[in-house]
C-alpha cells in the first residue's frame, strides 16, 4: 500500500467522522443566536448575532472544548479517533519522505509535535468560523425554501471538509520538511562541487598583484643587466654589452678559451644554462 493512498484514505475517513458533528455545532450557535434575538424581539439582527457568536470561538476555554470533544467521540462511536488522527498525519509524513532523494543518508528524523485531538478539533472551528462569517447567510432558515437550506448543508459541509485539509497543512512542520527532505542533499553536493573546484584551482594562481614599485625595480634591473638577442633563423645568441668592457687576456696562452666558441658549441644542445 502506498504513502499516497493511505494519506488518501486516512483522511477522507477523518472527515466523514468530523464534518457532521462540527457543522451541527455550528448549526447549534446559530439556533442559540436566533433563540436570543426572537426572546428580544431583534429577528432582523439573527445573522449579526451569528457573527459575532463565531467571533467568540477562539476564546473557548478547556472547559468548552472537552465538552465538544466528548459530545463528538459519543456521536461518531469512534474511540480511536485519536490513533486515526495520528495516522493521518504520519500518512502526510511518510508521503513526503517518498518525493525525497535519497543520498548520503537513508533515513532523515523530523521533529514533530502532533496535537491531540482537542487542539485539533479546536483549531478546525476556527478556521470554519472565519469562513462562515463571510457567508453567514448559508445558516438562514427564514423566509428560505426548503430546496435551498439542503443545499446551504451540503454547502457548509463540504467547506468543513475543506477547512479540515487546511487544519492538517497547518500542522505539518514544514520548514523541517523542506530542509530535510528537500534541501540537504542539494547543499552536500553543492559543497562538494566547491570543494572539488578548490582542488582543482592551484594554489599560487588565487590572485595576481601589480606593484608600481615592483615594476620601477625591475626596470632599474634591466637597465643594469645586457640584452640578450636569440636567433630564431640560425640559433645563435648574441650578447650586447652596454659598458663594452675590453677582453681580459688570458694569464696563460695554451689553455685560452673562446666563449663564444663554447657557447655556440651548446647552443645545438636540449637544454641551455646561462649563468650571467
């Protein structure tokens, strides 16, 4: 069975078993507001007192919410409902962890608090409430036929069911989905490929600096050492000596060594070493 198929399933079993009991709750508060405006003679303010009774719904203390919760359990005969919110929420969870790719680490940990069913219940009033303030005219009964109250059930229904998928999203840790789920793997290769491109790069070639000073220096150098001319066409090497200082005499005849002779003599050679 798949992650996708139980989250199916799971869910839509929740919502048969809560929609009924919280839309006749809110049906209850819209029979309370109508007793009240009938008993002050107020029936044209029935959909104000409406409002203002879901605006009300937040401020439910513990009180009114075990009351709600106990009178629901009773009417669904559902003791696990509890378990099957739970299940509903790891289904979400185990449907996410399938879209994951898996790289370095098979299994992620989430750190997640479910709400009980309380808080659950609680939560989904609320958010049904802010939308049936804007269409509070789907609870009236007066002056309605009896066709269009049916479809002002099915109606208020079917926004229940919607709100509860609302409720559920919004209980799902979803900053810890993204970067568990989503985005680790994305950032191990990213530091990766940033450690391999370093790798690569060499070590003195990170940055290239140009000094005027270093440049004046070297100039000064040139001008103080001979150029040196290479041949391309015939491979000779000439040396231009700017101070042309004369030919020291060799001390002993016999043993004279011309150095140029000797230099022309390498030049045929793989590899060239001046020492000037």
């Amino acid at each position: 069975m798949s992650a996708e198929f139980a989250k199916t399933h799971l869910r839509e079993h929740l919502v048969s078993l809560l929609v009924a009991p919280v839309a006749e709750g809110f049906w209850s508060i819209y029979d309370s507001a109508k007793e009240l405006c009938e008993r002050n003679g107020q029936t044209d303010q029935i959909l104000r007192t409406f409002q203002n009774m879901l605006t009300r719904i937040p401020d439910w203390n513990e009180a009114t919410l075990t009351t709600e919760e106990e009178r629901i359990v009773k009417q669904t005969k559902c003791t696990y409902m509890d378990d099957l919110l739970m299940g509903v929420f790891i289904s979400y969870m185990k449907a996410f962890a399938n879209l994951h790719y898996k790289g370095k680490q098979s299994e992620l940990k989430i750190d997640f608090q479910r709400p009980n069913l309380s808080k659950f219940i609680h939560e989904l009033y609320k958010t049904s409430a802010r939308k049936f303030w804007q269409v509070a005219y789907f609870f009236k009964t007066v002056g309605v036929t009896a066709e269009q109250q049916a479809r002002n059930r099915q109606d208020i229904e079917k926004m229940i069911a919607e709100c509860m998928e609302q409720v559920i999203r919004g209980f799902l840790p979803w900053e810890a989905i993204a970067k568990k789920y989503f985005n680790e793997d994305g950032g191990a290769e990213a530091e990766s490929e940033s450690e391999s491109e370093d790798e690569e790069t060499p070590s003195g070639s990170k940055g290239v600096s140009f000094g005027d000073d270093e440049s004046d220096d070297d100039d000064e150098d040139d001008d103080d050492k001979p150029e040196i001319h290479l041949g391309e066409e015939d491979g000779t090497i000439e040396f231009e000596d700017l101070d042309k200082p004369e030919p020291v005499p060799a001390p002993e005849p016999e043993k004279e060594i011309d150095p140029l002779a000797e230099i022309e003599g390498k030049v045929g050679e793989d590899t060239l070493v001046l020492n000037l």
